[in-house]
C-alpha cells in the first residue's frame, strides 16, 4: 500500500475515538433478545438462579461497551446502566403487546411463538424499542448502530429516534422507512414500502419536525409515501397502497391511489374492456 496513504490513515486512527467493536454490540443485542425471549435462545433455563446469571453476564457486557463510551462521550455509564434496567421492563411488556397486536392483525400468523420466532417485523420492532431506551438518554453512535442491524437484517429501517406507541404492527415489513422525528400513535400498522420521511433533507432543519405524525388506529398499505412534519394522519384512517401524500388528512379518512391499467396485448384486453380506470390521481373519502 501506498506509504503517504498509510500516513493519512495512521494519522486518522491517532484522533479516531475509542469505541466498542459492533462485534460486541451485535452479541449484546442477540443475548439481550434471546433473554427476554425464549423462542430466540437455544438453551433452556434449568431454574430461575441460571436466568440471573445470564442477566448479570448481559449487565457487565452492557458496562462494559458503556465504560468505553465514557471517556469521552457519556458521564456516568453505571447511571446509565440503571436507567436503561428500569426502562426495559416497560419496553418488555409492550413487545408483548406488540407481538399479540401482530398475531391479531396478521391471518398468516398462527401464534405468539411463531411472529417472536420468525417475524422480521418484530424483531425490527424489538431492536427499535431497545434502541429507543438509548437516544432518550441521548447515548452517542449505540442507538443507530443498533438499528442499523435490523436494517441489515431485515430491510427495515427505523431510526432510534422515533416516538411508536403500543400495538405496532409491521406486516412483511421489506422496505419500510420511518424517520427520525416521526411519531405514530397506538395500534397502527403498516406494510411493505412505507415511507415516513421529510420534504426536505436541508442540514438547518436536523432540530426541527420533519417527519409526519400518525394517530391511533391508522393502517398504510404497501408503497404509501408520507412526508413533512405537518403532515398528520387522523386516527382511523386508511392510507391505501402507493399513495403520495405531504398535507394532513382528517381522522376516519381513506386516501387511496386510482391508476390506470393498460393491457396492450390483444389476446387478453378484451377480458379487461369494462373496468372503469381513471387517470393516475390520489382521491381522499371520508369513511362513514
């Protein structure tokens, strides 16, 4: 290799922070997760006293990657460590809720066991949620690099920085973004290709709301686009699939994408001469 380039780069390693290995951080994750549940762990805990050790492994790891961070980034990595202890029980319980939430709204869903197993919907959710405990705190680098490994893994990206309520529901999942300063209420899904994002990415607007809010209830089907932090969706409604919307749009609403189909072989167009397909347009009902 090049000596001036090795040069450039030793001088960079010189001013570079010292910071945990994503090695490490992915092994936190995975233990952490496969504590909380059993349908991720390959062992069986014998008695509850095995379970406590396991946690107490998980704590020194956690201190561990925190102590690094320390130096030069967080004051105190023991009181972070207790507040994130009394943060993850009310993260645990609202997994659970999660994962029912999807049981419930999933057909395709035989049980409890199978979504926590198996559901990459879930698991971005679940690293989400820990992710979340994180940037509340505001604990540089580990929260995104957490999430990250959900994107990685599952396609699924959703930035630590979010607000979700309970009973959030990732149907298939592939595709979804969801912004740093969106904010979604209880009980909402969404599907494949969804988009939370801003109208503009201008580096002056990093502080400010740029991503839209949806209230309880709402569900967004695949390919939907929502941008602006003005833009709200009331609760109840339905955003129906490959919408493009950027202004609010009242509770009980359905806003759907009417495009035109175009059969140009021969042999098949009569079968479709009477469907009624209007220009390409967004139309917004109001449900009864």
């Amino acid at each position: 290799m090049d000596k001036a380039l090795l040069e450039r780069i030793w001088k960079t390693h010189q001013t570079a922070e010292f910071l945990p290995s994503h090695a490490s951080i992915s092994k936190l994750l995975e233990d952490l997760l496969s504590m909380m549940f059993p349908q991720l762990n390959e062992k069986k805990f014998t008695n509850i006293e095995d379970l406590k050790a396991f946690s107490q492994k998980i704590q020194a790891d956690l201190l561990s990657i925190l102590k690094k961070l320390e130096y030069s980034m967080i004051d105190d990595a023991d009181s972070v460590l207790e507040q994130f202890n009394k943060e993850l029980s009310n993260v645990y319980s609202i997994l659970l809720y999660d994962a029912h939430s999807i049981v419930k709204g999933d057909p395709a869903a035989e049980d409890v066991d199978e979504v926590i197993r198996s559901y990459p919907g879930f698991y971005a959710i679940s690293v989400y949620r820990i992710a979340h405990i994180f940037h509340k705190m505001s604990i540089p680098y580990l929260p995104r690099i957490l999430t990250e490994f959900a994107h990685e893994k599952t396609g699924i990206d959703i930035n630590p920085g979010a607000k979700i309520g309970r009973g959030f529901c990732i149907d298939h999942g592939t595709g979804i973004v969801i912004g740093e300063t969106a904010v979604i209420g209880n009980n909402v899904k969404i599907y494949q290709g969804v988009t939370l994002g801003a109208l503009s990415v201008a580096k002056e607007m990093a502080r400010s709301k740029r991503h839209p809010t949806i209230e309880d209830n709402v569900v967004i089907y695949s390919g939907a686009t929502i941008l602006g932090g003005n833009t709200v969706v009331g609760e109840y409604s339905i955003i129906g699939g490959n919408v493009w919307l950027i202004k609010s749009v009242p509770a009980h609403s359905r806003v759907y994408h009417r495009s035109q189909i175009d059969i140009s072989n021969s042999e098949f167009k009569q079968i479709y001469t009477n469907i009624d397909c209007e220009p390409s347009e967004v139309l917004l009902k109001k449900i009864v």
